[in-house]
C-alpha cells in the first residue's frame, strides 16, 4: 500500500490565499467593518486555509448593529464577493488559470447564494444583487489595490495579521488620516 502525503501550497497558491483574504478584509475595511483577524494558516476552527473573521460583537457594541444575522446587509454579499475578484485580478496580473482556482471559492459562492435565497424571493431580484454586489466589490478593489498588495505581503511574511494591524495597513495603503471608532477598539497583535 503506497502512502499518501500531503500536498504542499505551492507559491503561487500561498498568492492566491493571501490576495483573496486581504481582499475580504480591504473590502470589509472600506465598507466599515472591524477586522478581528486575517490568517493564510490553516485552521481546524475554519476548516480550511485561509480566513478573514470580523467582530460582529464588537461592531454591535460600538452601535453598529447592521451586520448582525438578523439584518439582510447586502453589503455582506461584497465582502464575499471580493476574495473572488481579487483571485481574478491576481490571475489576470500574472498570466495564471483563473478556473483553477475558482474551486477555492465555493465557500463564498455558497454564502452568497444561501444569502440571496433567504432575502429574496425571486430570481431576478438575486441575480441583480449578485451583480451589484460584485460590481461594488471589484470597483473597492480596483481602487483600492495598493492595500490588498501591502496586507497580502504581511500576511505572506507572518501568516496571520490580527485585526488592529490590518486595519493599520489598510488605512496608511489608502491614505485615510481621520479619526475612525475602530482605531479605539482594541483587539490586540499578539504576533
């Protein structure tokens, strides 16, 4: 019986995990989100490599209750959407198989389809929010792609960036110098 082993992430898979999170977190960031954490390690907590988490306590806390379960946020389809794009624009850069990666994506897809089903009820009504939710996401990224290069170099070179440091990168990426009430909410850099 021959053994099997585990495959390696090649380098260019490691790209790709940390584009797509630092995509979710650039998106999650310009819409108004509070980062917890940003990680390309694989986790038996997430089920898979790679994950941008936000706290959803926290943001309910300090008032920000629209991203609750309860509330039908379609701004939570664009940060979905966002690792997608980014895993697009990446593969466009750089010459490489958009499709093969795609499969990597099926978690967003999923949430994204369930998310859609749930509020409403017609397909046409989904397939229009699908769209524009996209478009918002590839319009954030597009704009915002300095921020995603920076934190996926972070996350390439660390592995995980809590959610303080990302926003931090994120805002100096951006240029944003006004006071926003993430910056007092601590969630600590544990690195």
């Amino acid at each position: 019986m021959r053994k099997r082993k585990k495959r390696q992430p090649s380098e260019q898979d490691v790209i790709v995990y940390a584009t797509h999170e630092a995509a979710h977190a650039v998106a999650g960031h310009v819409i108004g989100r509070l980062i917890d954490e940003v990680s390309i390690v694989a986790s038996r907590e997430h089920g898979y490599t790679g994950y941008c988490s936000f706290s959803t306590y926290s943001e309910s806390l300090h008032g920000h209750h629209q991203w609750l379960k309860e509330h039908t946020n379609p701004e939570l389809v664009t940060i979905q959407y966002a690792g997608t794009v980014a895993v697009e624009i990446i593969c466009g850069m750089h010459g490489w198989d958009y499709e093969q990666w795609r499969r990597s994506d099926l978690a967003d897809f999923l949430f994204i389809d369930e998310w859609c089903q749930k509020t409403y009820t017609n397909e046409k009504q989904r397939s229009w929010m699908k769209k524009a939710c996209y478009k918002q996401a590839r319009e954030i990224l597009l704009r915002h792609w300095d921020a995603v290069d920076m934190l996926s170099v972070d996350l390439l070179q660390f592995g995980w960036t809590p959610g303080n440091e990302a926003h931090r990168i994120i805002r100096q990426a951006i240029g944003e110098t006004e006071d926003d009430w993430r910056l007092t909410v601590s969630n600590g850099d544990h690195r």
